[in-house]
C-alpha cells in the first residue's frame, strides 16, 4: 500500500513543476556565482543558496501541496472512507504518513542533485571548486590549522561528490516535517488555499515567534558548523518531531471517523 501511495505521489503532474520549480530557485540563489565563474563547488554552492536564497520560504509551499495533497484529494470525494474500510484505518494512516514524508524527500533529493548535475556540467568553475579543502574553508577551517569540521573528515572518507549528496540529504529532514504539517491541517481543512499556505504560515510564525529555541530545533543536519556535525541530534530531533505529528495525524483521523 505505501508503494501504490508513493508511486501516486511522484506520478502527479505537480510533482515536475515541484521539481522544476525548486530547481530554478536554487539556481537564482548562486546565480551571480555562476555567471561569473568563480571555482565554487556545488558543496558550496547548495550550502550558499540553502542558508541565503529563498528556498526555506519556497519549500514550506510546494512540497507539501504535492506530497501531503494525496490525502486531501481522497478527502474531497470521500475516497478515504472507502480505503479505511478496505484496508484499516491504522495502515491507512500508517501509508500516508510514510509515502507524503518520503515523497517530499525524494521530490527535494531529485531537485538537489539535477542541481548539482546542471551545475555541474555547464559551469566549468564548479567542476574545479570541486575540492575537499574548499569545504574545510567554507565550514571555517583554515587549510594549515587544527580545525577539522565534520565534513571535511566525512569528504576525506568517502569522496567529495558522495559527501556532498550526504550533506543535502541531511536537508531533507526537514521536508518530511513539513509535509507531515500539511497532511495534519488537511484532516479538516476543507478549502485547499488554506491547506496549501497552512504549513508556510505556521513555520513563519514560529520562526520568529521561537527565537533561538525555534533555530535550534529546526536546524537541519549540515548547517551546524560544530566538528562533529551533530548528526546524533539532527536524527532525534527529526524523528521525535515525525513520531509526534504522525501520532497528531492519526488521532485526528480517529476522531473524524467516530464523529464525522
């Protein structure tokens, strides 16, 4: 069942724009460092136009309209009462929250790495900014010092190019919240503007209402330039927020089947 969900997902028509979309975003982010051909790598690159583009905003809209809209469209014909009954209301819940979070992930991974493809391929300086000492510099190491950031010692390991789709796919944790927000506000949303700008809403205003608790807790995996690149937090943090909106998700479904 969640393969026949996921497939549903990738296969909608929103889901090229979505591509497309986030791909011209991340390229206007860097644009001026493409055109002008420095020796930037795409580590580089994705880590400039992730932290200073547009792309947090962007990304809280689209993903979510295609990856958590798969509910929403049973929804409106009265389509997931049908499936619930078929299949059972908990591995319905349990399909849909596991196809809309690794739909968005992989809707964002295919988005970054036709990036670093496109990149790549038509920007000769990227090819040969592509080194591991550039990201021992861009994590605020010095080439003859002592400072070793995470990814640096993680490129030196498994190469510069693998470390890098690493380093993007640590920013997908993100887009799973995400989704998981929008598949939370479709329960009972019934005008889909609002299910589509819900989770951009609620993630704005909790930026700035949170403050610095609010950066710390949602930081993705990447962005800490600490030496060991705090991947045992990243992968707390992302799950005890999935683990807690999926529950949210599933009680609501429970409590609109017992009350309508």
């Amino acid at each position: 069942m969640i393969g026949r969900e996921l497939k549903r997902i990738l296969q909608k028509p929103a889901a090229l724009v979505c591509i497309v979309v986030y791909i011209g975003i991340m390229i206007l982010g860097v644009e001026t460092d493409l055109r002008a051909g420095y020796e930037t790598g795409i580590f580089d690159l994705f880590f400039l136009t992730e932290n200073y583009g547009v792309t947090a905003f962007v990304q809280t809209l689209i993903f979510p309209i295609v990856a958590a809209g798969n509910y929403f469209d049973e929804r409106k014909g009265h389509y997931d009462w049908l499936m619930q009954m078929r299949s059972g209301q908990r591995r319905y819940c349990i399909a849909k929250i596991v196809s809309a979070v690794l739909g968005g992930i992989i809707l964002y991974m295919i988005s970054v790495l036709l990036f670093f493809a496109l990149c790549v391929v038509f920007v000769p300086g990227v090819r040969q900014g592509g080194t591991v000492e550039s990201i021992k510099l861009l994590f605020g190491g010095t080439l003859s010092g002592d400072i070793e950031p995470f990814w640096y010692k993680m490129a030196l390991v498994i190469g510069y190019y693998p470390a890098a789709i690493l380093h993007a796919l640590g920013y997908s944790f993100q887009i799973g919240i995400y989704v998981l927000i929008g598949l939370c506000v479709s329960v009972f949303c019934t005008n889909q503007y609002v299910f589509y700008t819900l989770p951009f809403l609620l993630t704005r205003i909790g930026g700035y209402i949170g403050g610095f608790m609010t950066w710390s807790l949602y930081t993705p995996f990447g962005m800490e330039r600490t030496a060991d690149g705090g991947l045992t937090m990243c992968i707390v943090r992302n799950l005890a927020a999935y683990a807690v909106l999926g529950f949210l998700y599933y009680r609501e479904m429970k409590w609109r089947g017992i009350n309508g």
